[in-house]
C-alpha cells in the first residue's frame, strides 16, 4: 500500500511539474482530429440506418435534382490537407443543415444521434482551420468545387440537397477519415 502512495505521489508532482512547463492552454490549442480515423461502429451504424430510412422515404417522392454535387474528377486524397480539412468542413456543413431542417416526426428522431455526431464532427473542422491554416487559400480544385456547391445551394432545392447529402454520407465520411489521416490517407 505505500508503495501506491508514493506512485500517487509521483504522478502529480509529474503532472504539476509539466503543467508548468506546458500550461494547459497551449495542450488545448492544437488540431487533432485523430478520432475520426476510425469511426465508432454505433455511429456507423446510425448514419447507416438514417440513409436507408431515408432511402425508403425517398422512392415515395418525386424529387426531380440536377446537382451532381458529390460526383468529382479527383479524389479527396489528391488534395493538400487543409484543402481535405475544408472539404469537408463545407460537406458536414451542408449536410447538418438540411439535416437540421424540419422532418416527418420518425425521419427527424432517426437522424437526431447522426446530426448530433456530424454537427461535432463539423465543429472540430472549424476549429481545426481556425488553429492551423486560418487564412488558406483553397486549391484550384477545391475552389472550382466550392463555387458548385454554392450555385447548388442558390438552384437547388432543400429537398434536392437533403437527398444528395444523404444519399453521399459514407463518401463524406470518407472524406472525413482521409482528412483525419492527414498525409497518410493515399
């Protein structure tokens, strides 16, 4: 028993002692969006079980969309990190927007665990490019696809939009993990 004391003992006098020499705003500040790379099963399996009920809600409906939003020439993998960073800031962005509009009663309590999971995912982003590359300028490539997504949001309808955020969910959160990966995503 002592000897748990004294470990005790050490591990805050460790703790203080690099509190000092690192104090505890300077650890806060740094982007780390590690918990992405790997994304909980039960998260998963919410966005899996929102797309489908959304899927069948959908085939009832005559939408009629002409935004080809989520169909791109290059891959997420081919952009710079900050550039991977803004993508998909701007894809949760759009996709917890329409998924924060209003929604039949079931549709809306399905999709609250995988709005609550984007939105913070979102967030993260944001903070991400506040801290690290808080005046980035996009690529060409990016630039091109951020002009199309504003003209989607200015043509389109909601509805058109919901469904094209929906319907590209796992490729956003694939998006999500490579720009979690940062240089290691290929």
């Amino acid at each position: 028993m002592p000897c748990l004391g004294f470990t005790l003992l050490l591990v805050l006098a460790l703790g203080a002692s690099l509190g000092a020499t690192f104090p505890w705003g300077t650890l806060k500040k740094g982007c780390s969006l590690s918990k992405y790379q790997f994304l909980v099963p039960h998260e998963l399996k919410a966005v899996q079980r929102m797309k489908e009920q959304f899927e069948d809600i959908m085939l009832l409906s005559d939408r009629k969309c002409h935004t080809r939003l989520f169909y791109r020439k290059w891959n997420t993998a081919e952009l710079s990190v900050p550039d991977r960073v803004m993508l998909v800031e701007a894809e949760l962005d759009l996709t917890t927007t329409v998924l924060g509009l209003p929604a039949p009663p079931r549709f809306a309590e399905t999709r609250h665990q995988p709005l609550a999971f984007l939105t913070q995912a979102r967030e993260d982003l944001r903070d991400c490019m506040a801290t690290e590359a808080p005046s980035h300028q996009p690529s060409g490539k990016l630039r091109h696809w951020l002009q199309k997504l504003q003209t989607a949001k200015k043509t389109e309808s909601n509805g058109c939009l919901e469904a094209s955020a929906i319907l590209h969910l796992f490729q956003i959160l694939n998006d999500l993990r490579c720009a979690a990966l940062q240089d290691q995503c290929t």
